[in-house]
C-alpha cells in the first residue's frame, strides 16, 4: 500500500539555523499539507499546497516557514530561523478523494 | 470560531469493556468527519470517515461513529475494546467540506488495562 514518508524522522538545531523537512506524497495525489504537533497539544494545520502553489496558510505559517514542491515526488518544508517554539512533531500529508494521509512525521527539537 | 472539542481527555478501561469517545464541532455549514488513531510510535492513521450518506459509519478494528447533524457531533464507539486499542485518538473535521485543512480536536489518550 502507498504510504507518505518523511525524512528524517528526527532532526535537532540551533535556533537561528534553517531546517528543511523532506515528503515524498503518494504518488498520484495532488493536494499536500504539512501540520504540526507540539507536545501535548493538538494537530495544527501549517499550509495547504496544490497545483504548485499555497492554497491556505494558518497565522503560524509566518515568513519564516515556505513550501517548495522542487520537483515532481518531494515536497518541503523550510523554516529559515527556528525558534525555540518551533520544537514539534512536523507531519505532511496529501490527499486524494477527500482523504488525507499522513506521513509518519519528523521531530524537531530546536536547541 | 470554528472548532473541534473532545471532551475526554484521558480514557481508561478495561479489557472487553465498551467505548464511546465524544467529538463535537462548531460550524453550521458542510462538513467532512473523520477519526485517526495514533498508536504509540506510530503515525496518524484514519479510522473512519464520514462524507454524507447514512450518519452511521464503520471504520476499521471495529470501530464506528455516528454524525448527528442536529447536535454537530461525531462519536466514535467501539463495543469491546482490546488492549490493543490502546493509543491517541483523534476527531477531524474538515470545515470547508471541501477536503482542505483539517482541524483537529485536542485528541483523547486511551488506555485499556488487561
């Protein structure tokens, strides 16, 4: 079964130094999102992306964050400057036929 | 604003007993349901989902939930539950109803004791 993989599964920082998180959506889906988990809060949507562009964006997805889709099986996530409260649980999604599958996640640990 | 509760948190049961998980949203408009599990370790994975049709779903590992419409919610219910059950669950909704972001409850660890 075709599954959502991201790598790498954990990633620690400095803050102030740039990371950028890796998905490799199923293969024939077209929408993609990334959210996020701080531990012990809830899933929050960061950005939705289709047709090689943002379609939605939360208040959290400030200029520090941006997507790429670079090429025709990856799809990023960059945060320029992290922060301490950039510490979570990073997931990508994408979706097909109103249904959202979601990759096993990368923990970032900013230090 | 619009929103997604659960309203427990923290679940314990034991072995064979029956569970009912409660979801409740605030939006009037269409909406798409869904339930995930997380089990330890491991990623979000979609129990069942609710698009339209009869209110009554089933899921997968014999779970199911009903919308109700008149009371914006989406229970999940599982009448045995194994230890194996034991896990983080999740109520989603899509607000748009047109499959974009999800918003999701706060989530309800399960524990169930042997």
């Amino acid at each position: 079964e075709p599954e959502v993989t991201q790598t790498p599964s954990h990633q620690v920082t400095q803050m102030g130094q740039e990371v950028i998180l890796r998905c490799v959506p199923i293969s024939n889906h077209l929408y993609f999102y990334w959210y996020r988990q701080i531990l012990g809060q809830k899933v929050e949507f960061l950005v939705s992306f289709y047709n090689n562009e943002i379609s939605e964006k939360s208040e959290i997805f400030d200029d520090q964050f941006s997507v790429e889709r670079p090429d025709g099986s990856n799809f990023t996530l960059k945060i320029r400057s992290t922060k301490l409260e950039d510490s979570a649980m990073y997931f990508c999604a994408s979706r097909a036929w109103g249904e959202q599958y979601f990759g096993p996640g990368t923990r970032l640990t900013v230090t | 604003a619009q929103s997604v509760s659960q309203h427990n948190h923290h679940v314990i049961l034991s072995e064979a007993a029956s569970l009912e998980l409660g979801c409740n949203y605030s939006y009037g408009g269409t909406v798409n349901l869904f339930w995930y599990v997380q089990y330890p370790g491991q990623h979000l994975q979609l129990l069942l989902k609710y698009f339209s049709g009869d209110p009554l779903v089933k899921g997968i590992k014999g779970f199911e939930a009903e919308f109700i419409k008149s009371k914006f919610s989406f229970n999940l219910r599982k009448p045995s539950v194994q230890w194996s059950d034991t896990a983080e669950y999740f109520c989603a909704v899509d607000l748009t109803g047109g499959g974009n972001k999800l918003t999701f409850g706060t989530g309800t660890q399960l524990k169930v004791e042997l």
